[in-house]
C-alpha cells in the first residue's frame, strides 16, 4: 500500500521487505520523510534548469512542477 503525500504516493513503511538490510533504526522513516523546505528548494532548481530551455520546454511540464510546488507549500500551512 501506499499515502499520499505533496510530492505523490510514497510506500507505508510496514509494506516494504527489509530484511537483509542493514539499515539504521529510523532510517526507513527518514528516506520517506518529505521535507516541504527541502522539495521547494529542488522545485527551485528545476526551475532554473527549465529556463535554460526557455519556451522548448513544454507548457505541461511546467504546469506539472507549479502544481508540485503548490501542493508542498499548501502542505506546510
């Protein structure tokens, strides 16, 4: 199974096989932790990425990447 999150479905950490990893205690809730401040910063530097492009870049992906930015920033609220 899966939640939703801003950034989209992200696995529920009980459904996920871990056996035969060495991981860290917590450190399966910290990979799948989302981070509003730090998503907006990556938003951000898609941004730039994009305007390298500038009107090459298809109007569908940039709306896809405003609708991502607006469901982080509305998640903080």
């Amino acid at each position: 199974m899966a939640h939703e999150t801003a950034i989209g479905h992200l696995p529920n950490p009980v459904d996920l096989d871990l056996q035969g990893l060495d991981m860290a205690p917590g450190a399966i809730d910290e990979l799948l932790n989302v981070n509003p401040r730090l998503w907006q910063e990556e938003f951000a530097g898609i941004e730039r990425y994009f305007s390298e492009f500038g009107d090459r870049v298809p109007a569908s992906l940039r709306g896809e990447l405003k609708g991502a930015l607006a469901r982080v920033q509305s998640s903080q609220a």
